[in-house]
C-alpha cells in the first residue's frame, strides 16, 4: 500500500492543549457538580436529624478537595502522555498508572489539607486536624481518589483519539481537495485512490465497501464522510439509497425495477439497487 501524506493541519502540542483544555473543563465542571451535591446533601441530612452543623464546615471539606484535584488534572495529563494505553503497552502502562495514582493521592492529600487548614483558619477561625489515625486515613483517601484519577485517564485517552480522528480527517480532505486523492484507512494499511476512479460505494456496518479500478476496498469510514471526502475532490456523487452512493458519471444505465425502485448499471459492469426516495437525483 503506499504511505499516506504526514502533514497535519494540527501540531502534536497543539492537539495536545486542546485534549488538556476539554478535559480540564470536563473534570472541573463535574467535580463541581459532585461537591455541591455532597455538600448540599450532608447539610440537609444535618437539619433532618437535627444536628448541630456548621453550613460552612461541608462546603470548605469538598471544594478544597475538587480545587486540589483540578489543579492536578494538567499533571495528570502530561504522565497520560508519557504512558498512553495502549493494546501494545497496556501492561506497562497500567503499573504505571499505578504509581502515578498513588502520588496523585499523596499531592491531592496533601494540597487538600493545606488549603483546609488555610480555610480553617480565616474563615471558620478555628485550627483544623486531618490526621486522626494516619495510615487508616491515607489508605482511605488513596480509595477515594483511585476512581478520579482513573477516570481523568480514561476521559484524556478518550478525548485524545477523538482529536486524532478529527486531524486525520482534516488530512484526508485537504489531500483530496488539493490532489484529487482518496486517503482511507483499511486495517493497518492506508489506500490511497483517485477519486475519480470510485464507481460505487456502499456501507458495510463500520466500514464502507468501494468499487474502484475494478477492485472492491473496504475502509474504516461512514459513508457520509466519503461523500464528504468525494466531494472536495470534485466528484459528482449521489446516494441512490441509504446505504449506497454512485460516482454519478460512472452511471451508464438507469432501469425500473418493482414497487418504484430501480436498477443502475456502471462502467465497470456492477449492477446495483437504488431506493425510489432518491431516484429523483438521477435523470429521468
């Protein structure tokens, strides 16, 4: 197969700082959510049972622990970047991650309580005490912050493959329009086909079958994205039914067929079934 075009309408830093900002939003926004549900929760439950509990006390406890874990997500995000998951390393990766949850604990544990005390001081006026039984207490909060970190890891892989298949598709319709080329993936390999050459296409669940210089290629595309693709290198395309297009000037007959559907042959001999919704996008 040959080798695709390298240029990218994106740098690697700057895909990067995209992922860093969608994700730090992401987690500040549902971190929020989560300490005014918390807090608001404990202070309810306190009235209900007609405790005696200072309002300030539970909003101070969870926001200086979303406030820490927010600041750390960009460390987070340059160690992700440093040990990826991946089918390849997935199990240096993960005891990676293992140590790198264990000092997230220690720098979340440690700034929390630095900010509480702080809290403490100038709005409560009193001291405040984490440390009643310190292992106890570090083994439980290294549980609690297990699951953030896991899920900040998972959120940056996730939003990091989405910005790669944005890029790549950015490459694949530039080189379209400025070459005329169709840039698909197919497995591990990369097609590259003249677009003018496509005769037909149609969608085989995640991936589209493609008809082109007598050859059928399946490639690792939607078949609204192809046309997209068709389109910026100039080709004529038409859907001739919801799982199917047609180079339009590959089209050398058009024959009714039952129930108002119809029948269109190609250049290259392929006979193929268009739906009556879109026969009107053909001749007559």
């Amino acid at each position: 197969m040959i080798r695709a075009m390298t240029t990218s309408p994106i740098s690697d830093a700057e895909l990067d700082r995209r992922v860093l900002l969608r994700v730090w939003l992401i987690a500040a926004a549902f971190l929020a959510a989560v300490g005014f549900v918390n807090a608001s929760t404990l202070i309810v439950d306190a009235t209900r049972e007609a405790r005696s509990l200072d309002p300030r006390v539970p909003w101070t406890l969870e926001y200086s622990s979303i406030v820490t874990i927010t600041a750390l997500v960009p460390l987070v995000a340059l160690y992700e970047r440093r040990f990826p998951l991946t089918p390849e390393n997935w199990l240096k990766a993960i005891f990676a991650h293992f140590i790198g949850s264990v000092v997230f604990s220690t720098v979340h544990i440690a700034g929390m309580v630095l900010l509480r005390h702080a809290a403490y001081a100038v709005i409560l006026g009193r001291s405040y005490r984490f440390f009643s039984d310190p292992l106890t207490d570090i083994v439980y909060e290294y549980r609690k912050d297990l699951l953030p970190y896991a899920v900040i890891v998972l959120i940056l892989n996730l939003a990091r493959s989405v910005e790669e298949h944005k890029r790549e598709a950015e490459v694949a319709r530039a080189e379209a329009r400025e070459t005329g080329r169709l840039t698909l993936k197919s497995g591990g390999c990369t097609i590259l086909l003249d677009a003018r050459s496509m005769e037909w296409a149609q969608a085989a669940a995640n991936y589209v079958d493609i008809r082109a210089n007598g050859m059928t290629h399946l490639a690792r595309i939607s078949l609204t994205a192809l046309e997209q693709l068709l389109s910026e290198a100039g080709v004529d395309v038409v859907r001739v039914h919801r799982s199917r297009i047609v180079n339009r000037a590959k089209v050398i007959e058009i024959a009714p067929s039952r129930d108002g559907d119809f029948r269109i042959k190609t250049t290259d001999g392929s006979e193929l079934g268009g739906s009556r919704r879109y026969r009107h996008l053909l001749p007559a």
